[in-house]
C-alpha cells in the first residue's frame, strides 16, 4: 500500500481494546469549548448522560461519573465498599485480575487468590468450593472481560454460585472492557459494583470511568478515610448534576452523543453486534491458520491469538501500523511476545474488520515466506453479512 495512502493522512486505524476508534461527530465535540461545569446547562447534560450509562448498566442504581481512568474506577469500588482487614476473593486470569488484587493488598484487605490459568475462564464450581472453605468473606472481585487474555468469565454461573456459598458476598465486577461487547445486566445478575471507562465499548477519549453500587452495596459502604473518590459525596452532588471535582465536562459531552447512538441499539443488540465480530474474527484467523489463544469463551470485545511460528508479535504490528495504517494491540506481562490482540470493541465497522484482517494477512506473508494470503475475505464477507440487520 502506498504509504501516503497510510501514515501521511491519518494516525493508524484503531483495532487496540482501549483506546478505541471515537466516531467522527464525537471527535468534532472535542473542538467546542468546554461548558461551565457549575451551570444548569450542565447539570442537565450529566443527568442525562448518567441515565443513559443507566440504560446500559441496566440498574436502578444510577451510574456515577468519575473523572479518572478505568484503574481510578476500581481504586474507588476498593476503598469505597471495603474496610481494612476484610476478606476478599480475588478472580486472577490475567492483568487485570492482578490489577484487582494488588489494589485489595495494598489497601489491607486479607486477599485469597483464585488463579486461572491465562486463557481460561473461571471454572464457577471452583469458586463456590473455594468460597464454602471460607467464613465472613466480604467481598468476590473479578473481570467480566479479562481484556488481558481475551476471555470472558461466564459472570451469570459465577455470581450465583458465589451467592450460593455466601449469599451476602458482595460481587465487583470490573465490566471496563466488557459493557457494550457483552449484555451486563447489573440488577437481574445480581451485581453490587459494576466499573466501566470511557476509551473502552463507549467510543470516547480516555478520561472517563463509570461505577454503579447496588443497595447492598451501599449499606456495605466502608469506614475508610477517603477524599477524591468519597462516593456517597460524588452521589449527593450527581444526584443533582454536580460532581465534587472539575469534570472532564468536554469528555461529558462528547459521551452523551456516542451514548445517544449505544442506547438507541440497547444491550442486547451490543451484544449481537460484537459477538458477530468475535465469531467473524475467530473464523478468519483460524483460517488463515493462526492458533487463537482464547479457546473457549471469548471475550466479544477482542480476540487473541498467536504470531505464527517464526514471526515475531512485535514485527506483525510494527509492520501493521508503519506499512499497512492498523494498530493491534500485543501481549502484557508474562504475555509479552506470545500473543497479539485484535480488538472489535465500540464504534468499528464491517470495513475495518475486514481491512484489519487483511492488513494482518499481508503482514504476514511480508514477514515470513510460509505464510499465504488466504480465502479468508471470502469467509469474513460470509459471516459479516450473515445478518445485515446489526
Ligand atoms: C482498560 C481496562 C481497565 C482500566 O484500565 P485504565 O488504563 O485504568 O483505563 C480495567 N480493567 C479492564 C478489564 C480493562 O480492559
């Protein structure tokens, strides 16, 4: 491809599970000047907005607006919902599962670990027998989406199996990833926090996170000293359009739109939308002969997969985003150099799907020899259209 056609004209096309591409009239509200924070203008733009994230959780509880990354979010269900001292359960399948358990150790919780082997879901017999060995367990923390792995813990089994060892157990769901990709409905599954963030299924810049808490939650609120993240203050101020703190109002507004468009699709045609995706990129790169590291319940938000033998993961995107315009996403931690991340969460569209495949299968073949640009736009056009109705 001619690389003026790429590099000179626009950054490289998004395909990373946060940040993710923003639609073009949410980009053109980054421009305007920022409104007022303290005026009635605004007001009524974060209530709205909060009722639409609302409409997504899917809960009485209105969702509250935070201007924080997706870690802040977490950081603030933590401090918020837990006290020193008390028992949680932590889900570890990936980064982000560590991301939950450092934050409960370095907050004094007495944190017991449920390992998943990385690429595995978590198996809900196993939590509810690792539950019943334990007394007074205060809270259960976990991912819907492991965005880390590319898995999707089957949250609905999971929860009630928590609930049938304790039935109290307070459930906190990091959805960051999940919520638009998956149809999380917080109140019928029996959620108590429910977390997501801006630059992830909502199509906006990064700067935003979203938590919601159940009345359980609530009447579990904690004695810890807190400032920044005191949410029963954030709730009395938002509860009138007011947040403690300066807002990203631009980021605000800008979400308001994309949401006005998430809502009018509603959860569960997210949910179809993102699962047609998941299986489309699935077929594709099992096709074109790449291993894919989530066997068995992936995350609808983004696939993982394997470099082939002989191709390095850092190569496929260095070449993917300088020659072809595509940015993917790699391994982290321990999965650094092993598996390469494809994402279809948000605002992509058929054509960047097939564009991403395409761009990955060229980069391929102009790494190694053995690889052969396959038949695959043949199977994406085929499961792309299967229903021309999303
Ligand atoms: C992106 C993400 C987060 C939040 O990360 P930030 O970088 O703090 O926004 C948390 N959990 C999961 C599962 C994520 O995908």
């Amino acid at each position: 491809m001619n690389e003026f056609l790429t590099k000179a004209t626009r950054r490289p096309q998004l395909l990373t599970p946060g940040p993710t591409p923003v639609p073009h009239s949410v980009r053109q509200v980054g421009l305007l000047d920022p409104i007022y924070h303290r005026s009635e203008e605004f007001a009524s733009l974060f209530l709205e907005c909060r009722k639409k994230l609302q409409a997504l959780f899917q809960s009485d509880s209105m969702p509250l607006i935070l201007t924080s990354s997706g870690t802040g979010a977490l950081e603030a269900a933590l401090v918020n919902f837990t006290d020193e001292g008390d028992k949680t359960f932590v889900v570890v399948g990936g980064k982000f599962g560590e991301r939950w358990r450092d934050l409960s150790s370095a907050y004094k919780c007495e944190t017991k670990i449920l390992n998943v082997e990385s690429g595995k879901y978590a198996d809900p017999a196993i939590i509810e027998q690792e539950l019943s060995n334990e007394t007074d367990v205060k809270a259960l923390f976990l991912q819907a989406s492991e965005t880390s792995t590319g898995v999707f813990h089957p949250l609905k089994n999971i929860i009630s199996s928590a609930r049938k060892a304790h039935p109290d157990v307070l459930i906190v769901v990091d959805a960051v990833s999940a919520i638009c990709a998956h149809n999380i409905a917080m109140d019928e599954m029996g959620i108590d926090v429910l977390v997501s963030g801006s630059q992830k299924g909502f199509g906006v810049p990064p700067g935003l996170s979203f938590i919601a808490a159940s009345p359980r939650a609530w009447k579990a609120f904690s004695k810890r000293s807190k400032f920044y993240f005191d949410l029963k203050k954030e709730k009395s101020g938002q509860d009138k359009g007011l947040s403690s703190w300066t807002p990203a109002s631009t980021l605000v507004e800008q979400l308001n739109l994309s949401m006005t468009a998430l809502c009018e699709l509603g959860p569960e045609k997210l949910e179809k939308r993102h699962q047609r995706y998941s299986d489309a990129v699935r077929a594709a790169l099992k096709e074109n002969g790449f291993e894919l590291f989530a066997k068995t319940s992936p995350s609808f938000a983004l696939t993982s997969f394997s470099p082939k033998s002989g191709i390095s993961a850092s190569d496929v995107q260095k070449t993917m985003k300088s020659k072809y315009g595509f940015q993917i996403a790699g391994g982290q931690g321990e999965l650094k150099g092993k598996i390469l991340r494809f994402s279809h969460l948000g605002f992509v569209d058929d054509f960047s799907i097939l564009q991403g495949i395409a761009a990955l299968d060229w980069t391929c073949a102009d790494l190694s020899k053995e690889h052969h640009v396959g038949a695959l736009t043949q199977s994406l056009m085929q499961n792309l259209q299967s229903d021309k109705n999303l």
